[in-house]
C-alpha cells in the first residue's frame, strides 16, 4: 500500500452553518507555519461554520488505484480549556465535488482542544468516512476536502484557531502486488524450484 503524503489544500472559504460564527481568515488554515490561524470566537453553547477546505492539488495516483483510507489532519487551539471553558469538535466531514457530505461518518473527537497549537489525526489507512460506493481517483479533483465546525462551552469568549489541515490518502496502484514467478534452477547438477 502506498500513501500521497500530507497534501495542503489550495482552496478555503467559511461555510455558513445555522446561526454559527464564522471563521475568520479561513486561508490561513492552508499554510502550516504555527503563526497565522483561522479563528471564530464563540460564547457559551455557540457553535461555529464550517472552515471548508477544498484541492488538495497533484496527489500522484495513477488511474484505476484502489483507495484504501483517508486520513486528515488538523493543527488546532483554544484560548481556554478550563473545566467550563472548553471547545469540542461538532462535525468533521469529507467533501466530495464540493459538498459537504453531511449524511456520511462524521469523524468528529471528543478530545477538549488544548490551548497550545497540537496535531488531532481523523482517520486513517482504513477509515473512508462512510462512502456507500468506492472512491475514485477521480473524486479527489479539485472539490475533495474536509470540512470542521467546533462547539463551545465558555463562561466568557473563547477562540478556537485552526493552524493547518491537510490529507493524506493510503491507496493500492492497480495490478499491485505483481504476479509471483516460478523459477526452476539447476545447481551442481541439482534440480530445485525456488519461488519469488
């Protein structure tokens, strides 16, 4: 099984959801430089938009590969993490052509998120977030991303900041593993068969 690599995306916009908060910056959630973030602040039982992300760019995977997982990564933060003052993920989807794919797993965490900038890892090399047909290397074009929305519990303004989400996709190129050979050899007079 082979893997792309952590992928940037070159595409990001805040997508409205429900009386959320938007996010501000979203591009800044493209770079992984630990100084310039996407962020929402949110009050207590608020709930942000999405932070969408979208083209992941050249991924390298030749035409027919069999897709095994997706993994995705996030660098994120909070302002606070107290007992009272926590922001939690709402929803972690894939986006395929665009949409966000609401009816498939959300992969969000339970994990509070810490106040220093720390990676959170969803998925895998067997997670594929609930597609109910195969994937494709053709669905991760320029409208495959991953889309994120955070709760919050807060006694006073908390912000959530987005430092960096990426993609890596774990696939099998097609006519992988090649064919076994049968090699007869004859040595010092010998006949044997050894197996490749």
């Amino acid at each position: 099984m082979a893997d792309t690599g952590n992928l940037s995306f070159a595409t990001a916009a805040n997508v409205d959801d429900s009386t959320g908060s938007s996010w501000a910056t979203p591009n800044n959630s493209k770079d992984d430089d630990g100084v310039n973030f996407t962020t929402c602040s949110l009050t207590d039982g608020g709930h942000s938009d999405y932070d969408k992300l979208t083209n992941p760019g050249s991924h390298g995977m030749p035409d027919g590969s069999t897709i095994n997982g997706i993994q995705v990564d996030i660098k994120r933060k909070a302002s606070l993490n107290g007992v009272d003052d926590q922001i939690t993920d709402r929803h972690v989807y894939i986006v395929v052509g665009g949409t966000i794919q609401t009816t498939w797993t959300d992969l969000k965490a339970a994990t509070v998120w810490p106040t220093t900038n720390t990676n959170k890892t969803y998925g895998g090399s067997s997670q594929l977030w609930g597609n109910p047909g195969t994937w494709a290397v053709s669905d991760f074009d320029s409208g495959f991303g991953v889309a994120i929305s955070v709760n919050a519990t807060a006694t006073v303004a908390n912000i959530a900041s987005i430092d960096y989400i990426s993609v890596k996709i774990y696939y099998t190129p097609a006519g992988y593993p090649a064919m076994r050979k049968s090699v007869t050899i004859r040595l010092f007079g010998h006949t044997g068969q050894n197996i490749f």
